[in-house]
C-alpha cells in the first residue's frame, strides 16, 4: 500500500537549516528560517521566559491533562495585547491555544472549511507553508500580488481581490511583518481592507505571528483592530514563537470573533471538537511559561525591553541596507521602510546559488532573506555578496 504514495520533497526552508549546519566556512551566514538572532548571531532563551520556566519548576504541581482548549490562563492574557484595552470587544470573542501558529491557521482553515468557506484569497508571495496547510484540506486559495516592485503594498491587487470575490470567499491578511516580504499595509490601507471586508462579506482570517517586531506591540496590532472593529465575523491566528522566542515549544492561540454570543459559542465548540480531533490538547509548557510572564509585571516589563531590543536591533540592520542602495542589479533601499524580520530581494534561483555556494550565504530560493541573520560584522560581507552575483 505504502509503495502507492510519492516521496515529498523536503520543505525548502527547513532543508536550509541542514544545509547551513553541513557548511563548515567559518563566515558563513544563516539567513534561511526565520528565527531571531542577537548582534552575536544566537538565538538565546528570552531572560523573562528562563524565570518564568523556573517559577514553573519550582510551582507547578501537576501536568495533568487541561482539555482541547489548552491554557485559558495564556489565551486570556495575550488577549489585551493583541485586541487591546477590550481585550473581547464586549464578549465578542473567544479562543484556544494552538500548537504554534500554523495549528492556530490550520483550525482557522478547517473550521472554516466545515462552516461552507470554499475558497481563500492570500497575497502572494505568503509564507510558504500557507499554501501547504490549504492544499492539505482542499480549500482552494487564489493568489494576488502582496507588493508592488517598489516594495510597497500593493492595495488596489488586495481590493480588487475582496471585490471580486463570490460568495462563501475568505481572506488571509498577515498582521503585521509579512513574511516573506515585509512589506506592511499602512493605517489607510488597512481602514480600506476593512470597509471592502464589511461591504462585501468576505470572511477574514488574520494571521499574526511577528506582534512586536516591527514598529511596536501596539502599532503592530492597529490593522488588525482596525478590521476587527468593522466586520461582524473574524478568525484571528497568533503565535508567540517569534516574539518570545519560543520556536520549538509551539506557542499559539486561535480566536474567534463574531457578533453574536451563541453564534460564538457554537463556533468555539467546533473549534474544540476539531482541535481534538487533530491534536487533542496542545503542548502545555511554552504556554503556560507566557502565562507566567503576562501575569507578572516585572516579568512583563523584562520581556518587553527584550521584545524592543530585538525590534531595534532589526531596524538598525534594515537602516544599514537601505544606506547602501543600489548594490549590483539590487536596490537596498526599500528594505529600510518594511518590517519584521523578512524581506525580499529580485535575485534569480540560481543568484541564491552561486550566493550559497561562492559566498557561504544561505537564503531562500525566493529570494526572501531572514535579517535577523545579518550583524555589523557580517554585513558587508552581505553587501559585497549581493554586488558580486548581480552585478
Ligand atoms: C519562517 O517562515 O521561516 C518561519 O515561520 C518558520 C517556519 O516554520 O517556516
């Protein structure tokens, strides 16, 4: 039976990881899989997250079994953060823990699938493994254009998209920091975005997964707001693998919004059946270990000033790059006003490759590049790379 499947290549950006491991060039450059890197180049524990683990060593009495919805404690409390000062706009949503971001996107795309979604629209390019997790369930996606050449948004392809669409259509918009490009919808788009959700009834789901690496926690959730705040109905997917630097331990959450309390309520007892049907409770730890910090503001206070450090450090590598400008057949420059830690460069399949292999420079084929893996000591190397395979 077995022999009647066809091997799957390796996810390409994961691959990128055992690539760069097996190069042994002292000067390598990591700038694959989007994880956060220090001036130093480490991806260290958050200092929040080693006390609050520890208060969990010392603290927690049980790890008895908590039900499909994992930790209500964690799911409360980022709430504030990501809705805002009416973290449940007047009881209007509800949510569970996800493993990571992708099961929070994946129980999106499922309960919207079981509730009549036929088809999404997303911007392209959209972080690869969107289209996976679609394709795994047969929704079907439609792509637009995300960005214009000039590195900026492209709102007319996103309008278009949400005016187009027939009936039983949903929407997937990133949050804030889109990856792959970093290109950001600005306050009047996303005022824009929303009017266009709530004329046409196109369902949106919002996938955030980098709140606090780009300009700030709360202006990295205002487009989010803005939309929520004018359409009836919502699917919200987070993840706190990268802004607290969790990756490993799977750290997300699932939100319901709707307008109508027993709607919500219903939605959410579907969300429960499905979340149990597909991993039955998520991975408490890394949950559990945000709880800790979120209820404690000290702890709180200590991760925010990690959060701005990360946030400053990425936009000190983003002025570097744009300082540079044209290099070889590449312009620098846009990539001082998108946020997060991606961007995307226009170098062909095989200028990531001789990249690679010439210059010990791992990106992806796509031309996407993590800037989190770029130092001071390491850039000019970047720059200088970049020149000698476009120029
Ligand atoms: C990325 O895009 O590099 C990250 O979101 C990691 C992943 O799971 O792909």
């Amino acid at each position: 039976m077995l022999n009647r499947l066809e091997t799957q290549s390796p996810d390409a950006l994961l691959a990128l990881i055992k690539l760069h491991a097996e190069d042994d060039r002292a000067d390598k450059i990591d700038l694959g899989v989007g994880v956060y890197r220090t001036g130093q180049g480490d991806t260290p524990v958050f200092a929040a997250i080693k006390a609050a683990e520890q208060r969990l060593v010392d603290n927690q009495d049980s790890k008895s079994y908590l039900g499909p919805e994992g930790d209500m404690g964690f799911v409360n409390a980022l709430m504030p953060y990501i809705f805002g000062e009416d973290a449940t706009m007047g009881g209007r949503i509800a949510g569970m823990q996800t493993p990571g971001g992708t099961g929070a996107v994946r129980l999106a795309a499922a309960l919207g699938q079981k509730a009549g979604l036929e088809r999404l629209y997303m911007g392209t390019p959209s972080w690869p493994n969107h289209a996976q997790i679609f394709g795994d369930i047969a929704l079907e996606f439609i792509g637009f254009e995300h960005a214009n050449a000039d590195g900026s948004a492209n709102i007319d392809g996103v309008l278009e998209a949400i005016r187009s669409a027939p009936a039983n259509s949903g929407i997937l918009l990133h949050g804030c920091c889109h990856n792959p490009t970093g290109v950001d919808y600005t306050a009047e788009h996303w005022d824009a975005i929303g009017d266009a959700i709530a004329e046409t009834g196109i369902f949106p789901i919002i996938d955030t997964a980098y709140q606090g690496l780009g300009n700030g926690l709360e202006e990295d959730a205002a487009g989010l707001r803005s939309v929520l705040a004018k359409v009836p109905e919502a699917f919200i997917a987070y993840s706190c693998d990268k802004n607290f630097g969790m990756y490993r331990d799977r750290v997300g959450a699932f939100y319901i919004l709707a307008d109508d309390k027993a709607v919500l309520e219903k939605a959410f007892s579907n969300a429960n059946a499905l979340a149990r049907a597909s991993w039955s409770m998520p991975p408490d730890h890394g949950g559990a270990a945000v709880r800790v910090i979120l209820r404690d503001s000290a702890l709180t206070q200590m991760w925010l000033d990690e959060l701005e450090t990360m946030r400053e450090r990425m936009r000190q590598v983003r002025e570097r790059l744009a300082e540079a400008g044209q290099v070889g057949g590449i312009d620098l420059a846009p990539l001082g006003k998108q946020n997060g830690l991606f961007s995307m460069i226009p170098m062909t399949k095989e200028q990531v490759v001789e990249l690679r292999e010439k210059h010990g420079i791992y990106m992806a084929a796509s031309g996407r590049l993590n800037i989190a893996g770029l130092t001071m000591a390491n850039i000019d190397k970047f720059i200088d790379a970049v020149a000698d395979v476009t120029g």
